[in-house]
C-alpha cells in the first residue's frame, strides 16, 4: 500500500498573509466600512 506523506510545515494561506499585515495595510489605507466589518 502506498503511504501518505504529509508535508511537515504548513502551507502559507491567504488568510495567513492577511492577519500578518492588515495592521500595516490599515496604516496606510482607510478601510470603509464594509470593509471594518469583516477586519479584525
């Protein structure tokens, strides 16, 4: 039977990349306020 290898770090996910820098995009950009409501 063939094994399964599962890759030993994570893969990066869009939603990784977003949490990381929304705090550096929210200082340069204002968000409207559609935007706010799904920005933590």
């Amino acid at each position: 039977m063939t094994q399964i290898i599962k890759p030993e770090k994570k893969t990066p996910e869009v939603a990784d990349i977003f949490h990381q820098h929304i705090a550096d995009y929210k200082a340069k950009y204002p968000l409207w306020p559609e935007h706010r409501k799904i920005v933590p």
